[in-house]
C-alpha cells in the first residue's frame, strides 16, 4: 500500500533533490543563510546588529576569496590542501615587507607575484610531471609550513604601518574585505561563465579525454588555474595579514579545510566539472554565521566542525546521487 | 499527561540548572581548586617530602669562585634573552661567579642534550637549564649530577629526580588570583566579564579558569561570569570570537580575559577596532611585546605574566645557595638577593612569588 504512495508522489529525499536540481546549490545555501539569521536574529536580536552583520562579513571575507580560487581548482578536476599554508607563508612575506619600510603597494603586490609563482610550480607538477594534484599539494603543505617556522622561528611580526592595515579601511563605512569578497566573486562567476577559459576549466574538469579532441591544451590550462588560484591566495593573504595588528607567523589551523568546505559546500562537485564561485562564497558566509551564531546561542564551538562536516557529507552524497541520475 | 511532560521538563531544567552551578565556568576543569587569601597572604605550603635529585660527591666551593652554564631551550628570542639577563645580574651581584648562557637556536631537545653533554664534558660547577623536554632531558642531567655538578631548572621543568631545585614561575592560584584581581581594580567588583581561551581542554588554561572561579567567587563574589568561548591558538579566530561576544553582549559586558598569548593581544584588538577603549577592560597573559601598542594607548592597562629577569634572576642565586650547601633538601625557603626570601613548594621546588604585572609604565622595559 506504501508503494501507491511512493508512486504517486516521491519520497521526502527525492523530492529535496528536484529542488537542488532546479534551483541549485546557490539557492539552498542562500536560504540556509537567511534562515540562520531570522531564527538567530529571533532568539537574540543582536545578532543582526550592525557591528555583528559587519563582523561576520568582513572577518571571514578572506575565506571566500581563498574558495574562489579554490573552486576553480576543484572545477577543473584537482584539489589544493595546501591553501593555508600558502596564506600563512604569504601572509608573513607581506608583513615581513612593511615592517621593514618597503612602499606600500610593494607589500601588497608581492604576496600576489609569489602566490602565483608558487602555484605555478605547483601546477606544472600536477599537469607535466602528472603528480596527482592531492600528492603535490600535501607535499608543499609540509614544505610551506615547515620552511615558515625554519624561516621566523614563529616570531611574530608587530609594529605593522598603519597605512598597510587594508582590511581596516572603510570606504563608505563598510569595511575594505567586503568589497574584495563581493567584487571578486562577481567578477569570478561571469568569467567562468562567459569567457573561453571558463568554459575550459568546466571541460576539462568534466570529461578530460573530451576536451582533449576538441583541442584544448589540458597541461597550460591547468597550471594557469593554479597560478588563478595563488592569485586568489595572495589577495586572500594581505587581508588576513592586514585585519590585525599583529601576523603570527605560523599556519592559521585548519584554513585548508575551511576553505575546500567552502567551495565544496557551494556546490563545486568534487569530482570536478561542475560548480559556481557564487555558491563557495555563500557557503563561506553560511560557516561564518554558523560560528558567530554558535556564541550566540550559547552552542559550544565543536559543533562547528561537526556542522561542517556533515554539510560536506550531505552535499557530497547529493552530488554522487545526482550523477548516478543523470547516467 | 501533559502535566507529567510539564514535570519531567521542570526536572530536567532544574537539574541542568544544578549541573551547571556545580560546574563552575565552562572551560575550567574539575580538579580541586586552592584560591589564595584575598588579601594575598601566603598560602600555607603542603609539607611534600624533598623529590629532587643531588650530586655525587661535589666538591666544597662554598664562596669559591664558580663557573655556570645556562641552557635555555633556544637562544635568540627576548623571553631568554631577559631570563639570560636576570642570570648575569645575579651572577655579578653574587661576584666570583662566571655565568654563560649557550643553547640551541631553534627549541630542539636533541640540540639541548648535545650542548648539556659538551658542557659537561669541558667541566663546569654548575648547570642551569630550562627543558625542552622534561623526560628526553633527564639522562644528560643525571650525567651532570654523578659528575658531582649541581643541576637547577627554570621555566620549563624536567622529572624531578634529574635535577636539585627548580624555579617555579607562577602557580596556578596566584596567576588565578592576579587576573581577578586586576579585572576587579579596572571593571569593577560588579562587572560582567567572558573569557577568550585555547580549547576548553587545554591543561593549563583550564587549570587558571577553574582557579579563577573558586578565587572570584571567594574574593569578589559580585562580579559575573558570562561565559567561555574557544578560539584555538588562532590569531584571526580570536578576534572574531571576541568581537562576537562584544556584539553579543553590547554594554552588559565590561571585561574580557585573555588566557593565551594569542588570546589577549587579539582580543584588546577587537577592544579597540570596536571603539570599546575603556568600557570594556583586557586582562590576560601575555607577552610584553604583542600588547605594547595596546597598552601604550591606554586600551589594555594590565598584563599578567612574570618577569622573566627575575626568574634568571632568582634560578641563578638558587643555584649559588646549592652549591654553597646553604639550600638543602628540606630547606623551607631560600635568599634570593633583591627578591629576598623565596618559598620552597612541592617538594623541590622554588617559587618565583606572585606573577608580574605588566603595566603602561614598565612595559617599554621587556623586550619579548
């Protein structure tokens, strides 16, 4: 008699996954979020404070710029853990420059030019020498990480100059790393979305062999997403090492994780070829919130982690029921 | 029905409720806790029997001229650049002692031993170290002993048996009694206050909660915890955890405690980017270094730690009196020049006294 039922209308399971189908990861995530804010907001109307909204926005913004590069990375069929240490190692070049009186723009630019550079070392590894990307990048999380503490024997760096400090500048009142966050994530999603090497990374992290006939140059392109991706790190890095007075020159702990589950999260199917940086930078703000609202719910932090990890479990296996689908 | 539910979910609150209060301050743990006198008498010292371990047949240099090497767990950095201080100080004070201080560059245990074995080998009269690790660093020192050299630590302990006396920094209760004290002073005895810690499981953060709960209910029973939140060792975390409390609790909140080195300096920055400079005071354990921006424009008046000139300082006279057989197993106290008379505690060990506060006025003197 159940079985009519089912017949008639489909289960609770599927029914969420025609919603994800139609609607897209993006959508679930915004909704999570506005969801969290009204039922936190409810319980304790500080929540949605002026200084909290700014707090969790601007706070984590530096995570969503990771993830962006991060999703990019994932789209095209590979993995990056080595992503915070690489934010650490970038972070600490920026501050090591302005505390030693190097011009401004100096120390902004070159954890860029050395995010990039490193990548790209990274990315010819991946795509000539055909390292699996998971091997490259575990192995340069160690050689980050260790190189970083050998170089400043965790000291920190202080006495940074004040007109270094672009995460605490507020154009219009609103802090500078939201303008990065929302800038660079829209420029991101249309990029991939309209240009050429968009829909290439798309190819080639969706059917590799394919792309390959229709003339692609798998090996450039993938050590040009890594290179896209140190970039991203680089920008990532000034505004961590710029939100405090301070650089503690070691690895923020688990900043790697964090960000895959962003990007993840979002939507990038971790088998590659799908995926949006709009939805890696929303679910970077769903964990934020999460965090912040753990607080305020006197939830202790653990949960956190637990949070996240079942949301990269739930997405994960709705990714992995979508393809069987589509098969 | 419904009122059985109604029952069993007052029941269930009310217990929670109870839980709760036995339980103290999230973050703290449940070993039991020994607050100091408010008015900072000294607690009376439990009788433990001597565990330290003596040299074999040393020689009698009583007011003889000696030769001492410090092995501090690296060199290099401010922290035992100033205990290394304090060392020569004492040393010169003393007259007719020719102290050095000489370790590894990095805070290696392997390096450690290897300069401890060199030193022992070239012959000096006396060691004084603090251990990279307390049981790697116990064979070399037992060398040291059976060679008839006095052995005392500083800082960092090894097993007891490895070395004669060591310098205890700070206690649990008198850091306890310090932070509460000082937040009391500059919040008020009726502030609300929340706490910035490592994790909820981290042995010494938990031991200082737990020790600051028994002491602020004793001594200034009006103030109020709120609560504990974790912020890892994590600079950025920190800060947006304690940012986050300050939104939370908007003016309610008047204080907040840092309990790592990390902790404090991030969370007198989220003080001070939230515009919260004196209505909301920082206390925490800190280095001088990482507050002093915080501290020279007034948004952090109070930085516990101890000084670590005074603990070289004191490590080094410890040592003389060893060696001059005027601080013996048994011994209840011991002179320690300008710090005059140290108590001895847990069997072997010398306390440094009540911890240092690092304040506006003498904070420009540390460099670590």
């Amino acid at each position: 008699m159940s079985f009519d039922v089912m017949q008639s209308r489909p289960s609770f399971p599927r029914r969420l996954l025609g919603f994800v189908e139609a609607n897209g990861q993006e959508a679930i995530i915004l909704a999570a979020i506005i969801l969290l804010f009204v039922v936190v907001g409810v319980v304790n109307p500080r929540f949605l404070g002026n200084s909290n909204l700014t707090s969790i926005f601007s706070g984590n913004a530096y995570i969503a710029v990771a993830a962006i590069g991060m999703a990019l990375v994932i789209i095209s069929g590979n993995i990056d853990v080595s992503v915070g240490s690489l934010i650490g190692v970038l972070a600490t070049i920026a501050g090591t420059l302005a505390v030693n009186g190097y011009p401004i723009i100096v120390c902004w630019l070159a954890p860029l030019a050395v995010g990039v550079a490193i990548n790209a070392f990274v990315g010819f590894l991946v795509a000539y020498v055909r390292i699996p990307s998971i091997v490259v990048t575990l192995g340069m999380l160690s050689v980050l990480k260790g190189g970083l503490i050998s170089a400043t024997a965790g000291a920190w760096i202080n006495n940074l100059p004040p007109e270094f400090m672009l995460a605490q500048f507020r154009p219009f009142g609103v802090p500078a790393p939201i303008y990065f966050m929302v800038t660079l994530t829209l420029l991101a999603a249309l990029w991939m979305r309209y240009s050429g090497f968009g829909r290439t990374i798309y190819a080639i992290g969706g059917n590799p062999d394919a792309a390959r006939v229709t003339g692609i140059r798998i090996e450039r392109s993938i050590v040009c997403v890594f290179m896209i991706h140190g970039f991203f790190a680089g920008i990532a890095a000034v505004l961590f090492a710029t939100q405090l007075q301070v650089i503690q020159s070691t690895v923020p702990p688990n900043l790697e994780l964090t960000v895959i589950t962003a990007a993840v999260v979002g939507g990038v199917s971790i088998l590659g070829g799908t995926g949006t940086v709009i939805g890696s930078t929303l679910a970077a703000i769903l964990f934020a919130a999460i965090g912040s609202a753990l607080i305020f719910t006197n939830v202790s932090a653990y949960w956190l982690r637990a949070v996240q990890g079942l949301f990269i479990l739930a997405t994960v296996l709705a990714d992995m029921a979508r393809r069987r689908r589509l098969r | 029905m419904y009122k059985t539910m109604i029952l069993a979910l007052g029941l269930a609150v009310g217990s929670g409720g109870v839980a709760m209060a036995q339980s103290a301050w999230t973050g703290g743990d449940d070993l039991p806790t020994s607050p100091l006198a408010c008015d900072g008498a000294a607690g009376a010292a439990a009788a433990m029997p001597y565990d330290g371990g003596q040299p074999t047949a040393a020689p009698d240099l009583k007011g003889q001229k000696i030769t001492v090497v410090d092995v501090p767990k690296l060199i290099g950095i401010g922290y035992f650049n100033a205990t290394s201080k304090g060392i020569a100080d004492a040393a010169t004070e003393l007259g007719s002692v020719d102290a050095k201080t000489d370790g590894p560059t990095k805070a290696n245990i392997d390096e450690q031993i290897t300069f401890l074995d060199n030193y022992i080998t070239s012959g000096v009269n006396g060691i004084l170290f603090a251990a990279n690790d307390p049981v790697a660093i116990a064979p070399v020192l037992k060398k040291a002993l059976s060679k008839g050299i006095h052995v005392v630590g500083y800082d960092a302990n090894s097993t007891p048996d490895a070395r004669e006396w060591f310098v205890n920094q700070a206690q649990f209760n008198g850091i306890a009694k310090s932070m509460i004290d000082n937040m009391a002073k500059e919040a008020g005895e009726e502030a609300a206050f929340a706490i910035v810690t490592s994790t909820f499981t981290t042995p010494n953060q938990a031991r200082w909660i737990a020790e600051m709960a028994a002491y602020q209910a004793q001594c200034h029973p009006k103030m109020k915890w709120l609560e504990t939140v974790e912020a890892q060792e994590d600079n950025v975390l920190s800060f947006n955890q304690a940012t986050t409390l300050i939104n939370k609790y908007g003016d309610e909140l008047k204080g907040i405690f840092g309990m790592t080195s990390v902790a404090t300096p991030a969370s007198a920055e989220a003080v001070s980017q939230g515009g919260k400079c004196g209505s909301i005071a920082v206390v925490g354990l800190a280095t001088p270094n990482a507050m002093k921006p915080y501290v020279e424009k007034d948004c952090v008046k109070s930085v516990v730690l101890w000084n670590p000139v005074d603990l070289g300082y004191a490590a080094m006279y410890v040592l003389r009196a060893a060696i001059d057989g005027d601080l013996k197993p048994g011994a209840t106290s011991v002179k320690a020049g300008k710090l005059g008379e140290l108590q001895v505690i847990n069997g072997s060990e010398v306390l440094l006294g009540q911890p240092y506060t690092f304040t506006k006025e003498n904070i420009g003197n540390f460099d670590f």
